[in-house]
C-alpha cells in the first residue's frame, strides 16, 4: 500500500515508519496549519493508489471547512452528517467505505474517487476535523489502514 521504492518492509511496519516520520516533523511545532500541511503531505507521498488526502476542519457554524491538502480542488464546505466526512464527524467515528457509490449521501467532490477513509480527529473529546483520504481504485482501505490511520491522528491531534 505504500510507495515500495521508499520502504521494502512489511505495510505495518511501513506505516510505523510513517508515523515516525510524522511524529519528527511536528514534535516541536505547535502551529495546526504546518502541522495538517506536512501531515497530508506525508501520507500523500507514501500511499500509494490514493488521488486525494486532507483535512475538513470544524468551523465556528459546526460545518466541516476545507483546510490543508494534497489533490485536486475540493468542496470547500460540507455539513456535518452529509457525505463521509459529515456522518464520521456526526459519529465521531472512523468511516470505511469500500465503494463511496453505494455510500447514501456521497459528496463527489472528485469524479474519479471510487473508496474513502475518514478518521475524526479529537482532542479532549472535541471534534476538530478529519482526515479524509479518496483512492480511484474499490476497496482500497482495510481494517490495518484504518488502525493505523487512527494511530497517525492520534500523534497529530497532540500537536495541533
């Protein structure tokens, strides 16, 4: 799942790799825009067979906002509870959709995304956004994308 010229291991430990890198880009920064920037930058850059990565941020309406990201240009504002995003952000929970066309309520900010992984990200049990990643590829994401993920947010939500 990840670029194989960067890592040969295993695709746990090469998502260990990746939280590590995480982990030293923002251990000492504090600033949430740098530190959401370098994150969907460095997953953009080790997943593979994904076309987008980025964060919705909660805004002061409770409406999830478009904030850093690599990809294609995206909806700018979706509704808590409308599309993935929406409903993981309603859940507070992360959304595993194997095919987003057979999603109720998906938002096709990109024609060509056919699977999506949302991870809310909380601090202090407050909703501050999600991470939304879209493949073109069907089933793209598994229960280890998803641990892992969750994993990734959790070191990130520290720094923001």
């Amino acid at each position: 799942m990840f670029n194989v010229e960067m890592y040969s291991g295993s695709r746990e430990e090469n998502y260990n790799l990746v939280i590590k890198q995480l982990h030293a880009l923002i251990h000492d920064e504090d600033n949430q825009i740098a530190n959401l920037s370098n994150a969907s930058a460095v997953l953009n850059q080790f997943l593979d067979r994904v076309n987008w990565v980025g964060f919705y941020l909660m805004d002061k309406n409770r409406q999830l906002v478009l904030g850093p990201f690599q990809g294609l240009p995206a909806c700018v504002r979706i509704p808590v509870g409308k599309g993935v995003c929406g409903t993981a952000a309603l859940k507070q929970e992360t959304v595993l959709v194997a095919d987003v066309h057979l999603f109720p309520g998906h938002i096709a900010c990109d024609a060509a995304s056919q699977s999506e992984i949302v991870v809310p990200l909380i601090k202090d049990g407050e909703l501050l956004g999600v991470l939304d990643i879209d493949s073109p590829e069907k089933n793209r994401f598994d229960e280890l994308d998803q641990q892992k993920l969750e994993e990734f947010v959790a070191i990130l939500v520290e720094h923001i």
